[in-house]
C-alpha cells in the first residue's frame, strides 16, 4: 500500500488523510504500511530511541482512528526487512463487520 512519501513529515493530517485514502482504495482483508508513513500520521510525543528520521507512532490515537474507519491494526514484525526491526511494518486488517 502506498500512502504519500512526497508529503511533509510535519504535517499529520495530510499524512492520515493520505492513510485513509490508501486503505479505502484497498480491496483486500489486510494492508501493510511502512513504518515512517504512520509514524508521520501518528507521531507520538516521545522520539524514536532507534531512528532519527521519523517519531514513534502513538498506537493509542493510531488504534482509535483505524477502529472508527473499519480496521485492526498492530505492528508486522515478521514483515520487517533487514534493520527495520524498530520499525516494522504496520498491519491493517479489516473488520469483518466492514468487509464488503
């Protein structure tokens, strides 16, 4: 899923709003993001002890946004590449209750 790398990393809203016009385009039951992307959505207020290029997310507002538009999300560790093992992936998976 590609979201918006071109977009300021400061600029949150533009970052969700990018986030939710990827995961509406998506058809399927789960989509991957890369980390920075919902980082840049969801910065938490704390860095990143690991990464000096993008935040920490903040799971708790990224949890209570992605519920309210019909997903489950959580880290994908097992789909981290080679030294991104602070920064995986993220999963969205649908709710069945929103899959049409």
């Amino acid at each position: 899923m590609q979201v918006a790398p071109t977009l300021v990393p400061d600029d949150s809203w533009a970052w969700q709003a990018a986030l939710e016009r990827a995961l509406s385009a998506h058809d399927g039951w789960e989509a991957l993001a890369h980390y920075p992307h919902v980082a840049f959505a969801f910065p938490s207020p704390s860095p990143h002890p690991y990464a000096n290029d993008h935040p920490l997310i903040d799971y708790r507002k990224l949890k209570a946004w992605a519920n309210s538009r019909g997903w489950r999300v959580r880290p994908a560790p097992e789909r981290a590449a080679t030294g991104q093992r602070h920064s995986p992936p993220v999963r969205f998976t649908r709710q069945s209750n929103h899959y049409h």
